[in-house]
C-alpha cells in the first residue's frame, strides 16, 4: 500500500489521513512480527545448516523485514508531522478565539 494522498487541509481529510496512517501502520505492524519470527527461524536453520540455501532465505527474509520497518518509519513521520500540523492549526484558533 502506497501513501501518497496527504496534503490535504480540512479538518475532515486530516482526519481520514490518519485513520488511513493508523490502519496502514497496524498492517505494517502485523506484517513485521510475521517477518521477526520468519527470520528467527531462517538464522536458526542458517546457524545449523550453513548452506547458500539458507544463507539466502535469511537474507531474503532480512531485506524484507528492512523495507517494512523504512515503510513504519516513514509512517510515523507522516503521522507525526500531521498531528504537528493539527496541533499548530488548534493553538492558532485558540489564540484567534481569545
């Protein structure tokens, strides 16, 4: 799943900018400890077999788990600078209202 739809500024797509986050990052989330405990079991066969066979499943599994944690990371950035930007947008009503 790709993230490509923020920019958006009413209240009502921040909002569905970050549900979409969250879902997107419970996903990535699930994802990961699939891949954790798939890569435990590669570097376990690894260390008994040490055979390229092997060798390249963990390695594979270890590249995907790479790209999953970069895909959450950029995620949390994007909440984050969204929740900044909600954030800012509040306080400066606040002041507006005073």
């Amino acid at each position: 799943m790709s993230l490509t739809k923020f920019g958006r500024d009413s209240v009502s797509d921040i909002s569905a900018d970050i549900e979409e986050l969250t879902n997107f990052i419970n996903d990535q989330s699930s994802e990961q400890k699939i891949l954790i405990i798939q890569f435990k079991s590669a570097m376990n066969r690894f260390a008994s077999e040490r055979s390229l066979d092997s060798c390249l499943e963990a390695l594979n599994v270890c590249m995907q788990l790479t790209n999953t944690r970069r895909r959450l990371l950029e995620s949390y950035q994007r909440y984050s600078r969204l929740l900044e930007k909600e954030i800012t947008r509040i306080n400066r009503e606040s002041i507006q209202k005073k």
